[in-house]
C-alpha cells in the first residue's frame, strides 16, 4: 500500500474501447499499451492523480481507495 496515493485508478477491460486517453493524459507515464491495445496501470509511477479517470469517454477507469485496493487486491 502507498503511503502517499489516497485514490488510484482501476481499469475495466471490458468496458475499454481503446481510445487510448487514459494513456494520453496521464503525467507520470503509469499507463502503457498492452499488444492487444488495451491500457494497464503501472501503479509505481502512478501518483493518483485521477486524469485517466476524468477523460475515459466509456467509463472503464473508476476510482479506489486505495486502503480497499490493499485489501482487495
């Protein structure tokens, strides 16, 4: 669990039409293309920003606490 990130993203591949915002946006550089097109969230880079999340058109990129993310997986 970080002790710095209150909130992380999470990706909901079956939701993702890859558009390839969330990638596009994200300051730190924590999101990457996988070979099939899809997006996955390097966390150690990612500092919670939350950008992905405001510019998913389809709703794939929701929030977690990231206390529930420790817990949860």
């Amino acid at each position: 669990m970080s002790g710095w990130r209150t909130f992380r993203p999470v990706l909901n591949p079956e939701l993702c039409n890859g558009c390839w915002l969330c990638f596009a946006n994200c300051p730190e550089g924590a999101i990457t293309i996988k070979p099939d097109g899809k997006p996955a969230i390097y966390y150690p880079h990612c500092k919670g920003c939350l950008d992905c999340v405001e510019v998913c058109p389809t709703d794939a990129m929701t929030v977690q606490r990231e206390t529930e993310a420790a817990t949860n997986g």
